[in-house]
C-alpha cells in the first residue's frame, strides 16, 4: 500500500511540474497528435533548432515538414535565411 501512495504522489508532483511547462496551444497540439513528433526528422529539426538557438533551415527542411505535416510552433526565417543544402 505505501508502494501505491508513493507512486501517486510522484505522478501528481510530475503532473503538476509538466503542467507548467507547455502552453495550452501546446496541450491542445499534443492532444491531437499521438507522439510527440511526427518523425525522426521532425524530432532532429527541432533539437537543432531549440528555443534561443539560431534557427537553422534548409529547403529539404521546409520540404520534410510540410510532407509529414508536422505541428508545433512554426519557426519563421526569411527567404534569405534558408540554406541550400
């Protein structure tokens, strides 16, 4: 019984932290999707491009996502901005 009470009060305190953490257009996003990132190339996009990096996006990028239809928070550079490769 300990076991259980422990294990509950461990996943309330990690539900509240998590909670915290996303906006409700993020919650709303994660509630229609069943994974957290459309593909493996979704997931590497968005490490290399993690919040207060400079955003790095090539054609094969814009590519990819709008093949897989991938979701989140947009990142927006300028046409100038887009690699090649």
């Amino acid at each position: 019984m300990r076991h259980r009470v422990t294990r509950g009060a461990m996943l309330l305190a990690f539900s509240a932290l998590a909670a915290g953490c996303a906006s409700s257009q993020e919650w709303a996003d994660w509630k229609q999707h069943p994974a957290h990132f459309a593909s493996g190339d979704h997931a590497l996009f968005s490490v290399r491009n993690r919040e207060g990096a400079v955003a790095r996006v090539s054609r094969a990028d814009i590519t990819t996502a709008r093949s897989e239809s991938w979701w989140g928070r947009p990142i927006t550079v300028s046409s100038e901005q887009i690699q090649q490769n």
